[in-house]
C-alpha cells in the first residue's frame, strides 16, 4: 500500500474542522491512499479537539493511518504534504481590520516560519482561514525556503457558490458549467465572472442574456452568501467551506478537469495586470501539485474595473501588513 499522505489542518476543533476531518479521513481527497492527520489547535481547544478525535476513532475509517494533536506548529508540521490552514482569528467586537491583521499576522508568520523548517519537501498549503489571501501571502513570506507557488488560498467556495447560481438561473446541471473564474480577493469585491464561463459549451453571459441580472443579482449573490447562511442557519457555511476546501486540495493534488479550470488564490506573476506578488484568484489549471495561470483570455471593460477593485484593496492590505513589519 502507498505511503499516507500525511495533512495537518489547523484550528481543527473549530466549525470547519468539524466537517473536514471526517471527509478528509473517509478518503474524499485521497481516495485509496491513506491519510495521517496532524492536528493543530490552541491550548485552549485541545480538550474540545480530544472529544473530536474520540469521534474520529469511533468512525473506524479504515483510511485513516494516524491522528496527532497539538499546539506546537514545528511538531504539527513534521513532515507534512499538505497543510490546510483553517484556524484563524475572527472579528470580534470593537476591533478594527488593523487589528484583525496584526492578530492573523502573529498566526500565520509563526505557522510560515513553522513550515519553513520542518514540512516535507514537497508540501503544498492551502490557506482557508480568513483574510484567506493576506493569510497567505504572510505565509509565504515567512516560508522562503518553500517555492511561494506552494501557498493558495481558498476561492473554491465563491467559485463553486457562482456554479451554482448560474446552474440555478439557466436549469442547467452544475456539469454543464465549465470555465467559471472568481478573480481578485476572498471579500466583498471578489469578481465572479460569467463572462468566460461558459454553459454546455456555450458563453454563460450570451445564455443568461441579462446584464441587470449578472451586475445587480448574481455577483452581490456569490459576494454575500456566506452572511445569508449565516441569517438563515444561525451559524457560518462551516460544511460548505470545508467541501470546498477539499475540492481545492484535490485538484491541486490530482490535476483539473480537461477543457475546464478552477478558480484558486495564487501569487501573481502580473498576468492579467494584477500586481506581481499579490496572492490574488485567478483561473487555473493543476496538475501533479502545479498550477498554471489560463493565458490569453481577453478580458472586457466592465471585467477590467471589477478586476482591478478587488485587487486594489488586495494592495491596501499588503501594504498594511507590510507596514505592521509582518512582511
Ligand atoms: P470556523 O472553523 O468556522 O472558520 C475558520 C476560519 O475559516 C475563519 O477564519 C473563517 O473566516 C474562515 N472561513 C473561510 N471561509 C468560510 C466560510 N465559508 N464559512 C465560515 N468560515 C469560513 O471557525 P471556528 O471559530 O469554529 O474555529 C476556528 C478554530 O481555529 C478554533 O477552534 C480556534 O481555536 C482555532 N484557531 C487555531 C489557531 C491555530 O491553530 N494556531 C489560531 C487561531 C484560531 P471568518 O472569520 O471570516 O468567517
């Protein structure tokens, strides 16, 4: 049998972890191949994270090679494949995004500078935990012995939330939309873009026909879903995220699909004039645990301002952390 693949996941008693874990160890990235958990929390959780791995146990997945928990990155990280960076510090009240910033900041310098020293060489880190994009970005630059192509961070869930809005509006199966692309941030003024996107082969904005409905509907829509699970549900998309965030391990791992490409958080080589160096989504496609940038897509005005807002306030943010000396 083949060696595990060994992944660690952080903040792994928080909502999204609850869900991960089991579709981690029931084989939903991995398949055949067996996984070994490694298992990061605060001090705090680990109690909570015992209770979880207790669960785990009783689940006897027969993929399932080992569980390891802990507070320490450096003994977290030994020798891992694949870190998926989930834990991060919420908004509470009263605190400003400056503050939102330095708290993530002081987490994902020391989980970078973790990694750099003990993952597996060939490791890849997925960063879900938000701000998703900047999470990254602080990430790589404390990693400098790890190639910064490495690092993504999450925009399945908005590119896969776009796939489902438009399979919706146009009675199409989720199998006929091909080609889908969220640029820019994991925010607000993220783009989902129906503009390449196509449906059974055909353009997705030329089916749906309806800019009023692409501009004022379906983007506010994808940008705000999670607050509207929130509403509805009394607590985050915590399933959904975790979903997403094994399609994008997944892909990244095993390759995308032929004639279509995924939507992933990866630092800019300055395609597309999003500023070289920022970790900014753009459409890709994987294979083996590379990803290339789709060239050549000509991109139209109302994409073009879309595009460059959303990477706009990706600058703001780098230039607040670089300020606050975190890279
Ligand atoms: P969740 O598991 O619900 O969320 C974790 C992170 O994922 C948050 O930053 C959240 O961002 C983000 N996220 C991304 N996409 C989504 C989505 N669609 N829906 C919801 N969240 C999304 O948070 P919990 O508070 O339940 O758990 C976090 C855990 O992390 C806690 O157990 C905590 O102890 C731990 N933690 C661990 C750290 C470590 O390992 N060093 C450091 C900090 C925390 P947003 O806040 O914007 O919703």
């Amino acid at each position: 049998t083949e060696k595990p693949l060994k992944v660690a996941v952080t903040g792994a008693a928080g909502q999204i972890g609850y869900s991960l874990l089991f579709r981690l160890a029931s084989g939903a990235l991995t398949g055949d191949r067996p996984v070994e958990l490694r298992l990061l929390e605060i001090e705090p959780a680990l109690k909570t994270l015992e209770g979880v791995v207790m669960e785990l146990d009783d689940c006897a997945f027969p993929g399932l090679a080992g569980i390891e928990i802990g507070s320490e990155a450096e003994t977290i990280f030994d020798g891992v494949n694949l870190a998926l960076l989930v834990g991060a510090r919420p908004r509470g009240p009263g605190m400003e995004r400056g503050d939102l910033l330095e708290a993530n900041g002081a987490i994902f310098t020391a989980q970078g500078k973790a990694l750099n020293s003990v993952a597996a060489d060939d490791v890849r880190i997925g960063v879900t935990g938000n701000p998703a994009n900047t999470n990254a970005l602080i990430a790589l630059k404390n990693a400098p012995d790890i190639p910064a192509e490495r690092f993504s961070a999450l925009t399945r869930l908005d590119h896969n939330r776009a796939i489902s809005q438009l399979a919706a509006k146009t009675g199409a199966p989720v199998t006929d939309i091909t080609k889908m692309t969220i640029w820019g941030n994991h925010s607000a003024t993220q783009y989902p873009d129906l503009f390449r996107a196509e449906v059974g082969g055909r353009n997705a904005a030329e089916v749906v026909g309806d800019q009023e409905w692409l501009e004022n509907t379906f983007i506010p829509t994808v940008a705000k879903r999670g607050a509207a699970i929130i509403e509805a549900r009394g607590s985050s998309s915590a399933a959904s995220a975790a979903s997403a965030t094994i399609d994008a391990a997944r892909d990244w791992l095993y390759g995308s699909a032929a004639g279509d490409w995924v939507s992933m958080a990866v630092v800019s080589d300055g395609s597309y004039g999003v500023p070289e160096g920022l970790v900014s989504s753009f459409p890709v496609t994987t294979r083996d645990g590379d990803w290339t940038i789709v060239e050549g897509l000509e991109i139209d005005d109302f994409s073009r301002g879309r595009i460059d807002a959303s990477t706009a306030e990706l600058a703001d943010e780098r230039d607040a952390v670089t300020q606050l000396g975190l890279i």
